[in-house]
C-alpha cells in the first residue's frame, strides 16, 4: 500500500472517532424523566422499592435493572492486537468498539473498562469486585501467561459468565471452520495430524479445543518463535505450552511439517513457506490467521497446492476468522438464560451452529451485504459472514439450550422454539408481525407465480418458501438464465423439484396461454398477433393468466416497472364484477410499532365513494395480522376546519362510512400528528370516536400517502411490508422495485393466506 493511501486511511480512522462527538458510546436513559412524577419513581422514594426486593431476592436484580443485559470489556492494554503492551488508556478505542458490536450484533449494553493493572492476581481481584454491577465478563487483550490466570481466578470465584474472547473467541471460530473445512477435504478429527504455530494465549486455547472436537493430543505439534515445544525445552515455557510438548529430535517448524494435514497459524508474518506446504498432505487446509499479513498469503499456496483450504484473519480473502461471529452470540445465549458460567457444552454448540449455518442456504440479507461474493458452501466458504443476521437466531439459542442441559442456567426458558422466534424478530422487524400470516399461509398450499423470475431477489424468497412455507412457487423466465443466477447465489432450488418453470420463449402451454388472452381482450383492441407477442414478452400479463386459468393461485409482479403498468395487466385480466382495485396498503414496521398507510399507488386523487372502499378494505387487511383496525382520515382539513378539496371528499366518505355501518374504529378528517397522538386529538374534538393512537392512515391522494411511507423508509428507519393490493381477492399483488428479498417473502406469504381466512 503506498504511503499517501495508507495516510488516507489513517486519517479517515481518527476522523471517524473524532466526529461529530468524540467515541464511538454514549448512554441513553430507557425511561422517562419529564416531570416530577418520573423523578419520584426513578430515584427517591420509588427507587427502594427495586432496592428491597433485589436485597430479598438478589435475582430480581434481572428484573429491576440492566444487570442481566450489561457486559463488562475488561483489560489492561497488555497485549492490543497486533500492537502489543500500549497500556490501558491506548487501548480504550479497541474497548469501545468491541462494545460496539455487542450492541449492533445481539442488542448487548456494554461498558469498557481499562485498568491500570499489570499484576494479574490483583487484576482478577479488581473484575471480580465488578460482579455486582454486570452479567458477564468479557476479558480482552491481556496478555499471555497473564490472561490464564485471571480467568482461572475469576471463573473460579464469580458466579457470572467470565469469557477471555481472545482464546475462547477465537477458538470457537477455528472450531467451526476446522469442522466444515474438514468436511470439504473429506477428513476426520481423529484421524488429521496439525502443526501450529503461536504458543500465546489464543493458539493454546484452540489446540485446547481442537481435543475437545476430537483430535489426538499425539498428532499436535506446536511450535513458536523459539521453535518447536519439546518434552525438555526450558526456553519461554509455561505450563500450558507444556501441555503440548512432543518427545522427538525435531526443533523447527520444518522438521514437523511433512504430511500435515492442518497448519494453524497464530503467529506472524513469512512463518510458512510454499516449500512446506508442498511437503503437507494432499488436500492441505492452511489456517493463516496472523494479522495484518498471514503467516503465508493465499496466492503462494496455491502455486504448489491448488487444492488447498485457506483461511486468514483479513476480510479481503475468503474464510475471515473473525471473533464476531461468535461472542456477542454467545453472550446473548449465556445472559437471557442466567447462566453462571460458559462451559465446553456451550462453546461446541457454538461451533456447530456457526458450522451449521454456512452449509446452510446464504441468506438474502448477507448476500446483499457481500454484494459480489461467493456465498456458497465449499473450500472458499467455510463459516458465514459477521453480518448474516441468522447468526444471533441459530448461535444464541444454541448457546441457551446447551446452557440449560448443562445444568448452569438459572434463568431457563420454557419454550426454545418461542426464544428463538423472539430473536429472529430482534433482526427481522416484520418476523413478529407476520407471524399470524404465515400462520395462516402454512394452512393450504398455494400456487404462488412470480413474474420476474430471473430475479435474484425472487430466486432467494422462492428458497425461502421452501424452506418455510408449503407454498409452490412458480417462476416465469429463461431457464440458462435462472439456473446460472441460482448457482451464483449458492442456492439448492431445482425447477421440477422446488419450483415449476414457465419459459416465455419456448413453453407448450403458448398456444392456450395466448388464445386465453386474446379471448379476454379480443374486444379491447388486441388482435391475435398481439396477443402471441405479449405471452411471449410480458411476464406480468403471462402470471394473470395463468391465474385467470386455474393454474395459479396468485401473481406477484414488480420488482421493475412502473407500478400502473403492472396493474393494467391485471385489471385487464382479472378483474371481474366482484373483483377489481380498490388500493394500495402498505404496512410499515418501526420501533414505535406497526403502521398501515393507504392508498400508494392505485387512485392518485380517489372520490368519496374509493376512500370509503379504501377504509374497508385496510381495516379487513389489517385483520390479517391479528391487529384491530383504527383508520383515521388524514387531510389538509381538520375536522371541518377547512374547505378544501380533500376535506370535503374525506367528509364524505366519513358520510358514506357512517349510513353503511362498520363493525371497526375510524374517525377523520384530520392531521397526521392529530391521528397518532391521542391527547391532541382530545384536546381539539373532545369523545372522539377513535381512542389510543391510530394504526391505519388513509390519505386523500397517493401523493399524500407515498410520500409518509417514503418519509417512514428514508428517515425513520421504517420497514415495509407490501404494498398490498386491495380488492383483488388476493389473486395478485405488484410490490416495488426496492423491495428486498425478505419483503419477497413476506409478501408471498399475505399471496399464500387463503381469501376466506380474512374475509
């Protein structure tokens, strides 16, 4: 890298921990404090009551305050990275970013403590004063021998979880790459002979590990910077060190190297040369993890051994080992179960979880973060990548369950299968929503058509429905083409097995497909030349009639185009005397909660009489979720205050709402503010029909609605599910082209519910 670049990036650091406020932490209250009723509850007098019944029942501690949430990052600066003894003040920017990621990663609170503290007794006796204050322990950057022996003190004398990440971390991590890269070269624990090199804290720790996963302690040979561990050797030894020592002549790296079939490398730069990776096993699996520069780069490895299975520490080469993959996972596993202690049970169901997943299916989100990358099992995808949101789901209640079969949780769940949906939904903001849909989905399988079948996009929620749906789904496109984008993206699906095919250049059913359409539209202007032109280039227009024909159940349409282009089509096709558009309902997830927002698309200025179908139609939709419908209004106008155009249509459908009854809650015409808060809202019409907040928005222009869902996305961090296409009997529905894969899915679900299920 030359000198001006890696200024660049230097700079480009510390002005990310400078701006706009120096660190990358700060404390938030997550209680009210705006009057003197708050204060009274927050500290004196209200706060003794949570004082006495903690000091009754030290438990409820769990309860009453952060204490089950909140992790300590202890050290003392001795060993940072690659930068070594910096001391504790140096080190703080390390600590604070590892708490970072306890938070982005498993919603983990997390203070960084840096101790002036070199003796390691004293140092145990300080964390160990901590256990008040904090659920777990997270040691980081101590040096070795030192950090064995403050652990060992601290598990010995706290009950809470203490968790030395640089080994155990660390450790698991190569656990889960070792066991999935074995599996690729076809090899067995028991049966594989490992050189290693780097005798500090974390090259013990996996050795360690490596017995537990079944490795025989005779076929390790470990080396460091003074050469290899030998029964006699009196030079830099430790105990732990000494665990390892072989009887044998031997004292160099390369003199054990020949026919080994793992190099776990934990040491430095230019430690492994291709000329003993020549001399390893066939099929070598070379762990290169030093860090910035491996003990041997990729390239030279596969000069001499193109086979080979290679990971390192660095991001920008496949198989990154990296710690996060592992402990804000086990931690959030550990601290929602109570558990006094990480034990082997739970770092091995670590391993497998983390293993597990990267033989799983990559899943939509990580791929869009990895855009470009391989994302398949295999030499080059060994374990999956940090942000693979699956991570916390399958890793924490792995964690928990092994947890509690071990007998160290005190705080057991009732229903691992419920825990595990709640973390799902931590990640997935529509996954607790959507819940009663998918529900209702799992009751008939249905025949779901996607239009855009090329798309990667639909390629993924078509996998997804078939790893959580009973749904069929039905992809229109070129079969190379799908095909070659479904190898790509390191899915399983198989046309004729998991999905049928419609191939708009070459499919037998052309000929029914487009004297279906002609008879439909022969009195709209399309002659029979038309119509065979469009049944061979109009995906949207192929999925209406094959829905119209009996063939599917619904069509989902959109992830290009223009929204009304797509709704010709199928008003053309579909719609009949009981079915026709009636709007666009889009759901929108956020922190405050969920919010429906009509219409978006269909009517762009609706008459009194669409708005009042609109209302109906969100307040049966909304059903579907297990929610209860309150439908406000929203206008320029409030409550008669303005003659508008908007106003008086609103005040009409009021009108037309009111003579023909409802069996749900609405109220308008009114502000947006005046329909969520419910204290202005009484403030201006006192006994309003509508209490609480509103859940659904029904706006008197598309304009109007588009723009609070767009405001919702953009600013709000909102999620959006839909939108959903109102009035069709379910029979279509056209989403828009930012819709995400997990949206795909969601969508094909609310397609999957079966009409009678929401009226």
């Amino acid at each position: 890298m030359s000198d001006e670049k890696q200024e660049a990036l230097r700079n480009a650091a510390l002005f990310y921990h400078e701006h706009p406020k120096p660190g990358k932490l700060e404390i938030r209250a997550t209680k009210p404090l705006a009057n003197g009723r708050d204060l009274a509850r927050a500290y004196s007098p209200g706060v003794a009551e949570a004082c006495l019944e903690i000091k009754a029942d030290p438990s409820t501690a769990a309860r009453y305050t952060t204490r089950g949430n909140l992790v300590a990052v202890v050290t003392n600066g001795t060993a940072v990275l690659g930068l070594g003894n910096i001391g504790a003040l140096a080190s703080k920017p390390v600590m604070e970013g590892k708490a970072v990621l306890f938070k982005t990663f498993a919603n983990i609170d997390c203070f960084d403590i840096e101790l002036n503290e070199s003796d390691p007794h004293k140092l145990a006796d300080i964390v160990c004063a901590l256990e008040p204050t904090f659920g777990a322990i997270n040691l980081e950057d101590i040096k070795a021998p030192d950090c064995f022996i403050v652990e060992q003190i601290c598990r010995e004398r706290m009950n809470i979880p203490v968790f030395h990440d640089d080994q155990h971390g660390t450790a698991i991590v190569v656990g889960a790459a070792a066991t999935n890269a074995l599996r690729v070269a076809g090899k067995q624990f028991a049966d594989i002979k490992i050189v290693s090199t780097g005798g500090g804290a974390a090259g013990i720790a996996c050795l360690n590990m490596l017995l537990k996963l079944g490795v025989k302690r005779e076929n390790i040979w470990l080396c460091d910077i003074n050469g290899l561990v030998y029964e006699g050797r009196e030079v830099d030894m430790n105990p732990q060190k000494a665990a390892y020592a072989q009887k044998t002549d031997a004292r160099t790296l390369s003199d054990v190297v020949d026919g080994a079939d793992l190099f776990l490398g934990l040491s430095g730069p230019g430690v492994l040369t291709p000329e003993m990776v020549a001399r390893m096993s066939p099929r070598p699996i070379i762990f290169a993890l030093a860090n910035p520069t491996p003990e041997i780069l990729p390239d030279a490895v596969r000069a001499v051994a193109p086979d080979a299975i290679i990971a390192t520490g660095r991001s920008d080469f496949p198989n990154q080992v990296n710690n996060v993959l592992c402990f804000p996972f086990i931690f959030r596993g550990a601290l929602d179960v109570g558990a006094t202690e990480i034990n082997d049970a739970m770092k091995i169901a670590c391993i497998e979880g983390i293993a597990a997943l990267a033989r799983a299916t990559t899943s939509a989100e990580a791929a869009a973060a990895y855009a470009g990358e391989q994302l398949t099992f295999g030499a080059d995808y060994l374990i999956p990548k940090p942000f693979d949101r699956r991570l916390i789901a399958v890793v924490a209640s792995a964690v928990a369950e092994a947890a509690m079969a071990s007998g160290v949780a005190t705080r057991p769940l009732d229903d691992i299968e419920a825990y595990r949906a709640q973390l799902n939904q931590s990640v997935f903001k529509s996954a607790m929503i959507m819940r009663p849909v998918f529900d209702a989905a799992r009751t008939a399988e249905r025949r779901i058509v996607f239009a855009e079948g090329e798309d990667e996009r639909v390629l993924r929620a078509a996998q997804a429905m078939v790893e959580e749906t009973t749904d069929k789904p039905i992809l229109i496109g070129r079969p190379e083409v799908i095909d070659t984008r479904i190898e790509r993206a390191g899915l399983t699906l198989r046309a004729g097995r998991d999905f049928d095919l419609v191939n708009p250049e070459n499919d037998p059913r052309y000929r029914d497909y487009w004297q279906s359409y002609h008879a439909i539209m022969a009195r709209r202007g399309v002659t029979p030349d038309l119509a065979r032109a469009i049944m061979r280039t109009n995906s949207t227009a192929i999925g209406a009639v094959m829905v119209q024909r009996g063939e599917a159940d619904s069509l989902i349409c959109g992830t290009f185009g223009q929204y009304l282009w797509h709704l010709k089509y199928i008003t053309e096709v579909l719609a009949t005397d009981g079915l026709h558009p009636v709007g666009a309902l889009s759901l929108m997830i956020s922190d405050e909660g969920p919010l429906f927002i009509a219409d978006t698309q269909v009517h762009p200025e609706p008459t009194p009489d669409q708005i009042a179908e609109t209302v109906r139609g969100c307040a049966r939709h909304i059903r579907r979720f297990g929610i209860e419908p309150k439908v406000a209004l929203c206008s320029g106008s409030q409550f008669g205050n303005l003659d508008t155009d908007s106003g008086r249509r609103m005040r009409a459908a009021l009108d037309i709402l009111d003579r023909e009854g409802t069996d749900f809650v609405y109220e308008g015409e009114m502000h947006v503010d005046t329909a969520l808060d419910a204290e202005l809202r009484e403030r201006l019409l006192p006994g309003t029909r509508m209490t609480g907040a509103a859940n659904a928005l029904v706006f008197a222009s598309t304009d109007a609605a588009g723009a609070a869902r767009n405001m919702l996305k953009a600013r709000a961090g909102g999620l959006e599910v839909g939108p959903i296409l109102m009035g069709m009997g379910n029979r279509a529905h056209i989403v828009t082209p930012s819709i995400t894969a997990r949206g795909l899915l969601n969508i094909s679900a609310l397609a999957g519910t079966p009409v009678s299920t929401y009226g």
